[in-house]
C-alpha cells in the first residue's frame, strides 16, 4: 500500500490561550499541499520502518519514531508490518512532516487491518496529527482536536520555501511574549485572500527573531509577486500564493536560481 503524506499549511495560526497543563490553544486554518513524503505498508510478522529520501539521512528508525509509534496502535489487533518511508519534506520546518507521516500510516494500518482509526484520531502522537487524519481544508481549535471542514476555500497555486534550518516548536511557544490573542474573526465566503490578510501567524515574529533567515524566505516571495504571503506553523517554512500555476512555477525557478541551497517547490493548496 503506498500512501502520500501531504504536507500541512497553516494559511494563519493564533494563540489564543494556554491550559493549566501548559497545552496552548490555537485558531488555525489548515489546507494541504498536493506535496509530501511517501510512505509503502506491507504485511508482516513484526513492525519494522526504513527511511529513506532526501530528508531521511540521520532520522531514527526506532521505537521513538512517530510513524512506528503511529502503527503500533495497532499491534494488539494486527501482527505487524514493515514499513518504508520516503523522507521528501525538510524536518522541523513547519509543514507538519512528522505529523503528517504518522496520519498517513494510521490511515493505511486501519485499512489493512480492517479496523477504525483511533478515537482521538492519533492526538496522543501530537497535535498536528488529527488535522492530518483528516487530510483536507478546515479550521483547527483547541489543542489540535477541534475539528471543522472548510468546503469554501478555493484551490490555490502555491511556492513553499525553505531555508534549510529547523525551528523547534517548544522554544517558539516558550519565546512568545503574548499567548492570549484574539481568535479569527471571520471566515464568512468571499474573496480569501483579503480574509487572510485579517489573520496572523502568532508565532512568526518570534521564529523570525530566532531564524532572520525566514524573513529573507519572505522577501524572496514577495520579490516575485506573490498575492500573499507567510509563515506556516512554527516555521521555517513559508507560502506564497499566486494566481496561476505558471506564475507559481516561474517564482520558485527563480527563487531556486538564487538561493541552491534552499528547499523550494512550487505546489497546489487545497486540490483535493
């Protein structure tokens, strides 16, 4: 079986609150890139996981690994399998990678072991995973486990750019002066890109300060005309949105010509 993890783009994220717990409570509106990593499950007498791919050099195999801990769920109903995964997203870069893999495999180990997924949809694994279970465009609340589809929100030409540098997700939430903002206002049909431009990334500024070389991500996509642009989730990867696909493909040749060393890929938002 082999199953596409999508990479996850947070069109905007507000913190608005912090539980007891220390759990932060987010707005956000989520879509998916037609972009990610591959995975391949097949049966087998035990759990076992290769990786591979531009991205998999130094990645552990074992039993912390999110993906395995994601197909274990599933070891007192079913015997194992082994499973292959294809690294293509840069790590820790805001595009939910590791969350991503972990839904796409507890999607394939409910279909082959013909048993449902978890009830909380694998938010013990993190709080990205739910909303990859889910795989399409709504709005995520709470701790990640508030879910609502989106049906309105239009398939968008996209470039994700990325520096090749990681940002560490606690350190970004632990750096924020201010984790009580106002939550999404409105998200009534009309023209998207203007509703986006009344919504924030919260975490952006801070990432920002920790990785300066995210702003120049931002700059390189404005520098090509991008409609809108961002962060997406703690970083450090950003969107920019273009009107055709033509438009997306030329920006991200561009950008690539100037910065080889970057992580660039022009991609569809939203397309399924």
């Amino acid at each position: 079986m082999e199953i596409k993890a999508q990479a996850k783009i947070n069109l905007c994220l507000h913190v608005v609150g912090q539980r007891d717990d220390g759990y932060h409570l987010l707005d956000s509106i989520v879509v998916f890139a037609d972009i990610g990593d591959d995975i391949w499950l097949k049966p087998d007498s035990k759990y076992s996981l290769e990786i591979d791919g531009p991205y998999g050099a130094g990645l552990s195999n074992g039993a912390d690994n999110l993906v395995l801990r994601a197909a274990k769920i599933y070891e007192h109903k079913y015997a194992g399998a082994k499973i292959r995964l294809t690294k293509n997203l840069p790590i820790s870069s805001g595009i939910g990678g590791g969350s991503a893999d972990a839904a796409a495999v507890l999607r394939g180990m409910s279909k082959l072991s013909r048993e449902p997924l978890p009830v909380d949809l694998g938010l013990s694994l993190g709080a990205d995973v739910p909303v990859c279970v889910m795989g399409k465009a709504c709005r995520m609340r709470g701790i990640g486990d508030e879910l609502t589809p989106l049906n309105h929100i239009p398939k968008m030409h996209a470039v994700l750019v990325n520096p090749n540098v990681s940002v560490s997700t606690p350190d970004i939430f632990r750096a924020l002066d201010c984790k009580t903002n106002p939550a999404i206002k409105d998200l009534a049909e009309g023209d998207f890109t203007e509703m986006l431009n009344n919504t924030r990334n919260d975490l952006q500024n801070t990432a920002i300060q920790m990785q300066p070389v995210i702003a120049d991500s931002l700059n390189s996509l404005a520098r090509t005309n991008a409609i809108f642009s961002r962060m997406s989730g703690s970083g450090a990867t950003c969107f920019g949105l273009f009107k055709t696909a033509t438009k997306a493909s030329n920006a991200a040749e561009i950008i690539q010509n100037d910065h080889p060393d970057w992580w660039v890929k022009a991609c569809v938002l939203n397309g399924a």
